[in-house]
C-alpha cells in the first residue's frame, strides 16, 4: 500500500504522474469535506505537497497525526509553520537554487521598466500618440546609480552579480555583515538614503513585515525607485502607494503584494508603476526545475527518511 500524499494547491502532469507513482494522492481542492476527510483518512497522510502561498493550515497540520514530510513549491515557505513542523519531527523542504536567476532576471526587467518608463511609452504608442503628440519626455539611465539589495541570500547575491553590468555601486542589508565585495549598511533607512533603486528579496514572514515602511521610502525619495521581488508583506503597502500617489517615492517596479492576487486599485492609475502578478519564477524552464525538485525532495524522503534541500528550521532533523 503506498503512504499517502495531501497535495495543497496545484501540480503540473508531469509532477502528478511522479506523485502517483509512488504515493496515494488526494487533491484538498477536488474534496468536497475536508474535515470529514481528515477525521476519516488523516492518519493515512504521511505527506504534504504545497507552495509558498497555500502552505499547509494548523487544521490539515492537526488532522495527519502521521505527517512526516512537506514538500514546499517556491524558495519562500513562511505559510507553513516550521516551528510546529520542527517539534513534531516533520521536514519541510522547498526549491531554492533552481529560481534563482529568473527572479534575479525579473528584478533586473523591473529596474529597466522604472528606468525607461516601459509601460507608458508601450501605451503611447498603442494609443497612437506618438504620431499626434510627438516624442514622449525623456527616461533614466540605470547606468551608474547606486543599488541597494534588502536581502543577500541566494538571489540577493545573484541580482548584485547581474547588476554589475550597470557600472553603478552596489550596497547592502542584511541581518548580519557578509564576506563579499559589496558595502554593507546596518541601518536599512540610511542605506535607502544613499540609494537611487532599493530591491527587495528578503523572505517574507513576522521578522520582515513592514521592514520597509514609512520612514525607509522617505529616505529612498522623490528620485528613488523601489524594486519587490520578495514578498508584498515585507512592504507597507499603504505608505508606499500614498508616496507614490503625492510624489515622496518616485517609482516602483512590484511583482508581489500584500493580499495577493488583490492589488490596491490605486496603483492601476499611476504611470510610475510597473505592476506583475507574481511571475519572477514563472517561466517553463525554472518551473520545471522546482515541480522537479518537490518530487525529488519526496522521493528522497521515502528512500531514506531525509530531503535533498531542508528548510533550515527542519535541518537538524
């Protein structure tokens, strides 16, 4: 009999054919009762497959009694509560790596969109204006500015790489002082001061939320951009688009929001905005890789009761 399998969320054919192989799976969206469910078959669920926004919820936690293994889709997993996962004995994996350089890419797409003011000029164009009204104003060169990464883990460090190609300085904040090349600030305001582009890609969770708040995008200014590959949560959103509405912050390239996938509808009117609906990681190639990745981890998990790439909150497990 094969152990079973809670998937929480969704899953490509080509990761369902490898559940399926080797566990017996049941879709929490394809569960008309879900409490009736786990009352009756909790007991039989040894795994969980998710990602980074769904988590797994205390009741499903508190309905597998036998849980030993959750297998995160995404770098980011502050939605499942690893704390209670460590206490328990569960190890919880997720897919880090493998998204690297296509949120890095992403950063990188929104810096220039802000810069060259990419979406305006794409709707002047549409609109017929250029032919009507002539060029539009002159943009920003990224070239030389001063970029300030929130955040230099592993994508942090790959979005600082990248951005070396803009000949500018690259400055940094994290919680402690790294050994790289790059200037470190200790103090996350005074380093949006001396920015030109703050990027965030700290993880998400209750120690980064609202990190960056009111004080932090004064300091960024009227001249500054700010850049969100992370999670929307590490932003006070409510400051951020009042800035951007009267001109305190200059611009704003966002992949993430705060209660995705609802967005401020303030935002919608504003053509110092770039908006994406949570893509960094979202081409064929890095998805594959991290469907792949969640299978493996499992796989693993069922060879040798261990995961190729633990949380670090479940690695000592």
């Amino acid at each position: 009999m094969k152990p079973g399998l809670l998937l929480i969320g969704g899953a490509t054919p080509r990761m369902m054919d490898r559940f399926r192989a080797e566990f017996d799976v049941h879709v929490v969206k394809d569960i008309p009762d879900l409490p009736a469910f786990l009352a009756k078959q909790g007991d039989s669920i040894t795994a969980v497959a998710t990602n980074g926004h769904d988590g797994v919820k205390p009741e499903i936690m508190a309905g597998c009694p036998n849980l030993k293994v959750v297998s995160c889709y995404g770098v980011g997993y502050d939605a499942i509560d690893t704390a209670t996962c460590a206490a328990r004995g569960i190890k919880v994996s997720h897919t880090p790596n493998v998204l690297n350089d296509d949120v890095a890419n992403t950063a990188l797409l929104l810096i220039l969109a802000a810069a060259r003011d990419l979406v305006f000029n794409d709707g002047y164009v549409r609109a017929g204006r250029w032919a009507s009204e002539g060029n539009t104003p002159l943009t920003r060169s990224p070239e030389g500015k001063t970029f300030a990464i929130l955040g230099l883990g592993r994508i942090g460090e790959r979005i600082a790489q990248k951005l070396e190609q803009f000949n500018g300085k690259i400055i940094y904040h994290t919680r402690t002082k790294k050994d790289v090349a790059y200037e470190y600030y200790d103090d996350l305001t005074r380093m949006a001061q001396d920015s030109d582009y703050l990027i965030v890609i700290t993880p998400g969770g209750a120690a980064t939320n609202k990190l960056v708040n009111r004080a932090v995008i004064d300091a960024l200014g009227p001249q500054g951009t700010l850049i969100n590959v992370a999670r929307g949560s590490v932003v006070d959103e409510a400051e951020m688009v009042a800035a951007l509405q009267d001109g305190r912050l200059g611009w704003a390239g966002l992949d993430v929001f705060e209660k995705e996938p609802h967005v401020p509808e303030a935002l919608f009117a504003l053509h110092n905005v770039t908006l994406l609906p949570h893509v960094a990681s979202a081409t064929h190639e890095t998805r594959q890789a991290m469907g792949d990745l969640v299978c493996d981890n499992l796989s693993q998990f069922l060879k040798d009761g261990k995961v190729l790439t633990s949380v670090p909150e479940t690695a000592h497990l």
